[in-house]
C-alpha cells in the first residue's frame, strides 16, 4: 500500500500553548482518515502544518514519500476555512479564477459541478446560495484538477441535518473514485459513518489511531447465563482474557483485555463443561471508546 502522508513527531507551539506534541501518523492511498477531537485538541493545527500554510517548531511529515514541495501541493486539494468567493459571481466565474489561481484549464469545470451536484445552479450567483451549497462549492474548487488527497477541515460545521447529509454523500463518492481524504472533525457519528481509519487527538497529543472497524470490533461486555452458575464462574474466571463480571439472576455481564469472539467463547465454555443457554455481545461505539480515552488523558 502507498503511503500518502507521513508525519513524523511534528509539534506547534503558541507561546504556552502545545497545540500539537509530537504527533507520528501514517495516512496510505485510497483511506478516508478522521482525525477526531474535540474544539482545541490540534486538529486544525495539524492540518495547516501539513499544508505549509504554518510551520511546525518541530518534527517533518512527507507527501507521497518525498519532502513537501510545489509538486506534492499540485497534488493536493484543500478546504480550511469557510467559503468564501465572489458573492456576485456564479460558481462557474469563481472556478474560473480558482482555476487561473492553480493555472490550470477550465475543462475540469463542469466536472466538479456536476460531482458536487451544483451544474444546475451554475450560473447563479454565489450569495444566492445556502450554507451547504457553499460548502458543496468550496469542495468543487479543492477538486479543480484532480487531485490525489482532499484535506476538509470540519466539512459538515453549521450545516443543518439535509446539508450534513449531502456532504457525507460526497465525501463518500469522491472516497469511491480513489481519492484519498483527510478530514477534521469532533462529530463523533460522522467521522463513524464516513471514515476508515481515525486518530483521536487531545490536548495536541496522540491517543489512538487505526481503523474504525477494528475500534467498533473491540467488545467491551459479554453476557451469559447457563443452569450451572457456579461452574459458568469458574470457567469465566479462568479465561485468559478474563477482566471482570458482574453477576446477576439471569445474566452475567463479563468485561474482557483483549478481543473475543463469540464463537471462540462457545467453543471455550463447551470445553470446560458449560452449556451456555444465553450469550450475547454489546459492541461499544466510537464514542463510548473516544470518551473513554479522553477520561483516561485526564
């Protein structure tokens, strides 16, 4: 697998502030990668450091295994801020200068718009247009010339629930079409439904990265019940991955270290004499692991 970006113990600091410690991650070709925190944790931090649109007082990072450079920026399409274009101008006029800005042609225009769903509305003027809308467009302009990695800072803040879904549509066919995304965000839902891969970042620091499959594999409670409770016990205490239980009248609810999964437990309880008559397994969230992290980096 081609590794888009690496970083490697970049940190930022403001005066007092370490708004980024010594952050290492690796971002490979074709992932959609989330780095979820909450308001202040570095994210957009991180972001501008990696676009050079601030410098790190610390630490490098590399596009496509190579130092940053004007080649690797041509690579890349980006939305930091807000959108802000001419209010006057239609998207059309306004790609045109974003296209003469990236000199390039303005052939790619009606692809973006067409992508972005705003072909239909490409001739009205920008201030006409909703908060979404901009958005959507802002999107269409990082895309002008196809990059190979869009960075989306935030994409669905202050978008009503229509336009938040709009957004995470596009964000996923874009994904579809090869184009390996990097946003920030501290919606914890969106970064669940749109990501395959996430870092959780707080207080500037590094507190877990993988994939969001793996995050939701982790169980962090099992439930069981059989007619021999006392032997259920025995059996749950000797496993090698036992934390936990709690007991109950029917149900014992039993916290594992490590990933189990429900056929291995069966197969484990039959082989130590115990026929189990209820099992069931409670998968923890993102957001219950994401608040779990950042209780613990209190």
């Amino acid at each position: 697998m081609e590794t888009v970006l690496s970083i490697s113990n970049i940190s930022k600091r403001y005066g007092k502030i370490q708004a980024v410690k010594e952050l290492t991650l690796e971002v490979e070709k074709g992932q959609v990668f989330g780095l979820l925190g909450p308001n202040g944790s570095g994210k957009t931090t991180t972001l501008s450091m990696i676009l050079d649109l601030i410098k790190a007082n610390s630490g490098s990072f590399q596009w496509f295994g190579k130092t940053p450079g004007k080649e690797s920026r041509k690579r890349i399409g980006s939305v930091i801020e807000s959108p802000n274009f001419f209010p006057y101008l239609s998207p059309v006029i306004n790609l045109k200068i974003v296209a003469d800005i990236k000199d390039i042609g303005y052939e790619d225009i009606d692809r973006v718009l067409n992508l972005t769903g705003l072909f239909e509305r490409r001739n009205t003027r920008f201030k006409t247009f909703s908060f979404g809308m901009k958005q959507r467009l802002a999107v269409a302009s990082a895309l002008l010339g196809n990059p190979d990695v869009l960075i989306l800072d935030e994409p669905t803040n202050g978008l009503d629930p229509q336009g938040i879904a709009h957004i995470r549509e596009l964000i996923l066919l874009i994904a579809s079409q090869g184009t390996t995304i990097i946003l920030a965000s501290h919606l914890l839902d969106e970064v669940q439904k749109i990501c395959s891969h996430v870092a959780v970042l707080s207080k500037g620091k590094k507190l877990f990265d993988g994939k969001v499959s793996e995050v939701l594999a982790i169980s962090d409670c099992y439930e069981f019940s059989a007619r021999n409770v006392e032997l259920l016990e025995t059996a749950i205490r000797s496993h090698p991955a036992f934390q936990s239980m709690t007991p109950g009248a029917e149900i014992t609810q039993v916290y594992f270290n490590a990933v189990v999964n429900p056929e291995e437990l069966n197969t484990y309880f039959f082989q130590h004499g115990v026929t189990l008559t209820h099992l069931s397994e409670r998968k923890r969230s993102l957001e219950q692991h994401f608040l779990e992290l950042l209780d613990n980096n209190q």
